[in-house]
C-alpha cells in the first residue's frame, strides 16, 4: 500500500538513527556513544527531575483526596505539547513540504500523501505526549492503585488528545506563516512569537505557590478553570479516573470525526499552498549600492550576527540565555523586595547569594553555545571561507567574539542589576564583573576548540547542527564543568574571603583562556585545510 | 602559472579520486577540463583551491605552494563552485564586500568592478536585497562577480555556465577572453563540449581520476570532433 511506502521514506528521512543522534554509528562509534548518553542524561535528568515533583504533588492530592487532579495536568500538558508542535510544525510538515516538487508529480493521491505526512507529525507529537505526561501517569498509578484498564484507556486517549489541536492550530499556524511571509522581518515575527509564548509557558510554570507544599500546587487553580471551560478534559478525567466508557467513547469519536473531516477538508488546501511556495516579501529599493570596506573580523561578525538572526532554531536555542539574562536583570529589580524577603529566610543557612548569583549567571552563559556550532553552520557555504585569504585563526576568533557580545553585556546587565537590588559591595562587585567576563571568554574559545574538532557539514537543515550535534552538546557541557570547577574551587577554600576565592577562579579561567587562545591560534590553520 | 605535480588524493583510502595528475597551465590560457561524473574534475579544482588537501603531489600557483603557502596562493586565486551556495543572510552587495575585504581590494576599484559586472549581468537592481531572495541563476551572477572583484590570475571555475541564461553565458565568455588578454589563466571543468572545443585554447580529459589526454585542443581533437575522442577515450576504458 502506498501509504505504508510513503511512511517507511518519511521516517527514514525523520527519525533514521543518524538523523536522530546526528552522527554516524559505523564511522564515529565514540562520538555516537557520547550522544547516545548525553541525551540519555538530558532527558534522564528531566523525567526524573519532573518525576519527583508529580510524585510529591500526588502525595498531597491523595491525602487531600483529589488524585483525579493529575488527570487534569495529563490533559493540559498533553494538549499545550500539542499546540506547540502543530503551531510551530504544521506549516512545514504539511501546507509547504519541501518535496512537494517530488511527490506531486507521481501517481499518488493527495490524500495519502497528507495522511503520511499528518503521522510523522503525529508520531513526533505522540513521542513528546508520551516522554513528559508518563511522570505525572505514573503519579497517579501509585498513589491511586495501578488498574490495567486505566492505563489501557489512558494510553488511546492519549492518542486522542493531540487531535483537536492538530485540527485548530494547523489552520493557525498557516495563518501565522502567510500573514509573517507579508512582513521583511517575518523571521523576527516568528521569533518573537515563539518567545513569547515559552515565556506564556514558563510564567504559568512559575505561578507557584512557594508558600504551599508543592510548587505545582499554583496551578490547580489555574488548570481547574481551564479544563471547566473544555469538555473533553471533563470526558478525560471521567472516562480515566471512573473508567466511564461512554466518555472514552466520546473522546474517541469526537477525535476520529474531526481528523477524518480535517484531512478531506485541507486535500485541496494543502495543494494549493504548496504550489504557491513560501516567499517572504522583499522590498525592492531605489537605494544607491554602497560599498564598505572594513576589517575582517569586523565582517566575520557581523556575518555571525545575520546568521544568527536568520535561523529561528539559532536564535530559539542559543539566544534563550541572554534573553533570560535580560528579564532576570529587570525582574530583580521589580520584585526586589519579595527577593529580600527570601534572603532574609535563607540567612541562617549561610548562603552566600552573590555566589548563588555567579552561578546562575554561569548555567545562563553556558546555553549561550554558538562558537561551538557555527563553523559547522558553515555548511555548504564553507568553501567560501576555505577559498578566501583569511587565515583561520581570524573566522574563529571571529566566531568567538561573537559569542562573547551575545553573552557578556547582558550577563553584566543581569549583574548590575543584582547589585542594585541585592546592595553587593562595590569590592564583590568589580571581581564578580571580571569572573563573567573571563568565564565568557573561556567558554567562547571553548566552543571554538570543540567546533574545531568536532565539526559537522553536513546537514539537511540547522535544527541537526544546533540541536543534536556533539558540538553543541560539548559546547554547553564545557561551560558548566567550568562553572563546576570554580564552585568546587569557591567550596573548598571556602575559609579565604569572597573576593579572594573569586579572584582564583578568575586567574584560572583567564591562564586557561590564554592557552586556549595560543592553541587556536596555532592550531586552527592545519586543521582547517584538513576539514 | 599553474603547476600541478604528481597530485593524489583518496577519500577512502581505498579508491584514488583523482590519481598522479600533471598538468601545466600558463597565463593567457583557457584550460577546459572535461570527465564523465565522478572522474574527479570537482576534487581538482577543490584541492587547486586550497579547499580540499591531497595525499600526494604538489600545487603551485605562481611559486606559492597551495598546501604550504596556502595563504599567500589564495590570493591570487578565484574559485567558483558547481553550485552557488552563498550566504543567503547577506545582500548581494554585503557578500561582494565580505569577498572583496578579504582579498583587500580598495574602495575605489570594487566600486568600479561592482557597477561594471553589475551592469553587464544585469543585477543591480537587486544587489541591495538579500541573496535569499535571489534566483538559481542571480546567485550564480554575484559569485562570478565576487570572483572577478580582486582581479584574479588565476580563475577556477566548477561548470560555470550550468544555470545561467544564453545571454549570460555570452558574457562570461567575453569576461574570460577579456582576462587572459591581461595575463589571466583559466581552468574550468564543462559537460558541454562544445563551449571547450570553441573557446579554449587547450582541454584535459579525466577518465577514473586519470588524465587520459591533454594538450592543445586542436592536437587534442586532430581532424575529429571533442565529442569523438571524448566518447573514445570513454570506451577504451
């Protein structure tokens, strides 16, 4: 059956495993053995992190007697997952697909082919579903007693909740993709969308209760009322928790109808966009063409920065640090004194909070990774820099100080607003400065040593080299060993004064940096030629 | 000149890509360089251009050895790929300026080459939008452009007239005579016969990373056609 054929190439184009890990089992065993357990740990790390606070928030349901509360949570974060995948995937996965051009021309129908096209993106959706809500499903099993056809109904109606938003939000996501594509800037339209809505996420998150026993405990409130408001939440909790049948029916053929409806209803939709493409407006000007001539380095990073902003994964993944930087800064300040309040209960602890601040700073810089991927973002443009006369050491450092501006002034912002609100001592506050600039630059010429070495051209698009490349993965784990090691050193010598122990950490980072420097510099230009 | 000496190089270890290949190209030359797919001509001119290293032999390009003086050889050099990947972030002009910065070519002259080869293929109107919005063929434009903005001595060209438009073609044409009439020498690698067996002086043909035949291209065809001795010397293989 076609269908199945069309599968068995689309999966292997999106899930195959060298797609998955983004390196090659057969030529590089090492590299893919270290993916393979960085991701175990990334995700390792989340579940059980996430895990332990469903466990404890379930303790307390259950002694409050309102364990079917979970459910609620299962619904909602199954549903907002699937919001998300289909508001940001669905205008690529089914209205402008890249091998429309291939496809269309064959003897298929176009029924089959966005049936094909609706499961991959299912199965990624099913995959997330599945990977974040089992903490919260297992939550519920223990404190509630396990019931095989409680978890059997849960597991088809969880393969039901994905579906009215896939039916919503494909139609919202085309209509964000047409409406942006009007605009110059659409990529910084879409950013901006995509921020402000993880921002929309992670301020729900953080409607906390700090007072309560759990942190989740400020979204009972929050998630009752939306659930009061949807009705297949209400048959969720029912059909599960009472395993009433007529509600799993419900669910069920309320789902089933809507997709089949959906499909035949975008057949002809799904053409048509795609034979329109998707071409951003660009506005012709009359401007006089107007040369500059500039140092090259100088080039080098501004080309870094146009890069930068032209790729949404880029800017989604290494640009999330200094944007949290910045509204860390300000948010300090404004609830400045709700922060007070909690030095206050912290202070017999002995706690040291520009230390607790340094740290932070350190985890926000270490997601800043670029000059760990971006010669690999070279890609097929690398010739360009291989035939040019510039000498390596230059596109790297060039590299590098990109970095630097993206992470240093505003880690230094979030500093100095810190120390507004927190009153640090002018002392803690010149060493605190130089420690951020010297792990900035570190962690900058870190990245371009790891990217050096462990480059990766070849790519069918950035998600692979930004998401799953070992670069990316040594670039952001290099920073926190750095940090690791600055705090075992702060934690050790703990008897020697604050600016003292700042003081090592920052001759540490600034000796290791210089001989990071040396290296690239010496270094760079074989194993350039030999890339 | 161009001197290619002795020059290997395997991807695999195994199999030689391109296999102890010599050749000689003085300035004024048009060296058309002809193969079947995958006889190696695109690993030639990469390892020419200082993009890819060799295993063995030795490229120089005017006395400056590519694998040890490779900045100083560079440039001197320009290279245009089979395929015009640019950076699609830039406009056309940005990427014109990026190249000519690094070849560090004044204010003055880019200025000048920037509105004469911008004329002649017609994308001035579009130099000022970013390259992302460009066609096959515009691209194709602004990295010839960006190759002929320092005035090179040495031009290596992958296909260049794959995906531009007759009248295009025309004018690289012209654009290349114009060159090796001050000294300029270029080596390009074509599928179509044609254009090599009229408009270069001399051919080499790679069979299997292998130089089966070179010279001047009127000792090279004799009283035959470019197509004749190409398919022969395919089917003595």
């Amino acid at each position: 059956m076609m269908y199945f054929k069309l599968m068995k190439v689309f999966f292997k184009e999106n899930f195959s495993f060298k797609k998955l890990i983004g390196t090659d089992l057969k030529t590089s065993k090492i590299k893919a053995i270290l993916i393979i357990v960085a991701i175990i740990y990334g995700f390792g790390s989340v579940i059980l992190g996430f895990g332990f606070m469903f466990f404890e928030f379930g303790k307390i349901l259950q002694e409050a007697n309102m364990i079917e509360m979970l459910l609620e949570f299962v619904f909602i974060y199954g549903t907002f997952l699937s919001v998300f995948f289909v508001l940001f995937r669905a205008n690529g996965y089914l209205f402008h697909y890249k091998d429309f051009d291939i496809l269309q021309p064959l003897p298929i129908k176009s029924r089959t082919v966005i049936f094909a096209k609706l499961t991959v993106m299912l199965a990624f959706i099913y995959i997330t579903v599945f990977l974040i809500v089992s903490p919260i499903v297992f939550s519920y099993f223990y404190h509630s007693g396990f019931d095989i056809l409680k978890l059997l109904t849960i597991i088809v109606l969880l393969l039901m909740i994905p579906l009215l938003p896939l039916v919503i939000f494909a139609f919202v996501s085309l209509l964000i993709a047409r409406f942006s594509a009007n605009f110059r800037f659409s990529k910084a339209l879409n950013l901006i969308l995509m921020f402000t809505f993880f921002l929309g996420i992670m301020y729900l998150s953080m409607s906390m209760n700090f007072s309560g026993d759990s942190p989740l405990s400020g979204q009972i409130g929050v998630f009752a009322s939306i659930s009061k408001y949807i009705i297949t939440a209400q048959w969720f909790k029912t059909a599960v928790h009472d395993l009433n049948l007529l509600a799993m029916l419900g669910v069920v053929s309320l789902s089933l109808v809507l997709l089949t409806g959906f499909i035949f209803l975008i057949e002809k939709l799904v053409i048509k966009t795609n034979q329109m493409g998707m071409t951003t407006k660009v506005r012709s000007t009359n401007k006089a063409v107007i040369s500059k001539k500039r140092e090259m380095i100088v080039n080098i990073i501004d080309k870094e920065i146009k890069k930068f902003f032209s790729v949404t994964v880029y800017v989604f993944n290494s640009g999330f640090g200094p944007i949290m930087m910045a509204i860390g800064g300000v948010a300090i300040l404004i609830f400045k004194e709700d922060l007070l309040t909690y030095i206050d209960l912290f202070e017999g602890v002995g706690l040291n909070f520009e230390a607790m601040v340094l740290l932070l700073l350190g985890f926000l810089i270490s997601t800043v990774f670029t000059s760990a991927i971006s010669l690999s973002l070279e890609g097929k443009n690398f010739w360009i820099l291989k035939s040019l006369p510039i000498k390596a050491e230059t596109v790297m450092f060039g590299k590098m100080l990109f970095n630097v501006i993206l992470t240093l002034p505003l880690s230094l912002f979030a500093l100095f607003m810190a120390s507004i609100a927190l009153q640090f001592s002018f002392v803690n506050l010149l060493v605190m400065s130089l420690y951020l600039i010297s792990l900035c630059f570190l962690s900058s010429a870190l990245g371009s040593v790891i990217n050096l070495h462990f480059p990766k051209f070849n790519y069918v698009n950035e998600t692979e080299v930004v998401k799953q490349s070992l670069g990316a993965l040594l670039g952001m784990f290099s920073t926190w060993l750095i940090v690791t090691v600055n705090a075992l050193i702060y934690y050790f010598l703990s008897d020697l004064s604050f600016p003292v122990l700042i003081l090592l950490n920052i001759i540490l980072n600034s000796g290791l940096f210089i001989g990071v420097f040396f290296y690239i510099k010496k270094a760079a230009q074989p194993i350039f030629y030999k890339l | 000149m161009l001197k290619i000496v002795n020059v290997s190089k395997s991807y695999d270890k195994k199999k030689k890509a391109i296999d102890q290949i010599n050749l000689e190209i003085y300035p004024g030359d048009i060296y058309g360089f002809i193969g079947h797919n995958g006889a190696g001509k695109t690993t030639l001119l990469k390892a020419i251009a200082g993009i890819l290293n060799f295993d063995e032999g030795e490229i120089t390009i005017f006395g400056k050895s590519i694998a040890k003086d490779n900045l100083e050889a560079k440039k001197v050099m320009a290279y245009i790929p089979d395929n015009p990947d640019v950076y699609e972030s830039l406009t056309g002009i940005q990427f014109l300026d990026f190249i000519a910065d690094a070849y560090d070519v004044s204010l003055e002259k880019r200025n000048n080459l920037i509105k004469k080869y911008a004329q002649m293929f017609e994308i001035e109107s579009v130099l000022n939008n970013p390259i992302s919005s460009y066609s096959h063929g515009m691209k194709q434009k602004v990295v010839i452009m960006s190759a002929l903005i320092h005035n090179p001595k040495v031009m290596l060209l992958d296909e260049p007239f794959v995906g531009l438009d007759p009248k295009a073609s025309y004018l690289l044409k012209e654009v290349f005579h114009e060159l090796v009439a001050q000294g300029t020498l270029i080596f390009f690698s074509t599928h179509v016969l044609e254009v090599a067996e009229k408009l270069c002086n001399k051919v080499a043909i790679i069979r299997n990373g292998k130089i089966v035949a070179n010279g001047l291209t009127l000792d090279v065809i004799k009283d035959k056609s470019l197509e004749n001795i190409f398919i022969d010397l395919l089917n003595e293989s």
